[in-house]
C-alpha cells in the first residue's frame, strides 16, 4: 500500500558569509575584562553558597535571593573594579 504523502523538495538556497576583525583599544579590551571578571566572581560566590548549603543540608535559596545577595556583594566591590559589577546584573539574569 504506498501512502498519499509527496515531499516536497526545498530549493537550494546560497547562504552568504563575512568576516569581520575588530582591533579594540587598550580601554575596550579592559571593560569586557572587568565584567567578565565579575560575573565570574558572582558565580563562584554563588556556586560556593549553595554548595555549602548542600553539604549543611539546606535548602538551597531561590534564584532572586541569590542574585540579590551576591550582586550587592558585587557592588561592594565596584572600588576594585571601577563600576563594572552594575552589568554582571543582566549577565547573571
């Protein structure tokens, strides 16, 4: 028995291609560093809680009092970083 269905064949499309190189400056090359450095010093502190949290057997908190806690501790550290911390907020959301 051979099914009424035809598959219907897609025309072949050409997908275009660039490159692109930027050469950043000294200043743009140190923001991307400071917020990358911090988002890593949010997750580590995270990661760090609710592990000892684990091991206590605790229940582990909610996302937003997580993100609460530890990016007021980011902003306590904004004087090491020059105010970097402030965007680790959408990079951590």
């Amino acid at each position: 028995m051979r099914s009424s269905f035809s598959v219907k064949k897609r025309p072949k499309t050409v997908k275009a291609r660039s490159k692109y190189r930027i050469y950043p400056n000294h200043i743009q090359i140190k923001k991307p560093s400071q917020l990358f450095g911090c988002c890593r010093y949010v997750w580590n502190k995270s990661l760090e809680h609710c592990n000892q949290l684990d091991t206590d057997g605790q229940k582990k908190p909610s996302y937003v009092d997580l993100t609460k806690q530890f990016i007021t501790k980011c902003q306590e550290r904004i004087t090491l970083v020059k105010g970097s911390c402030i965007y680790s907020i959408a990079a951590v959301s």
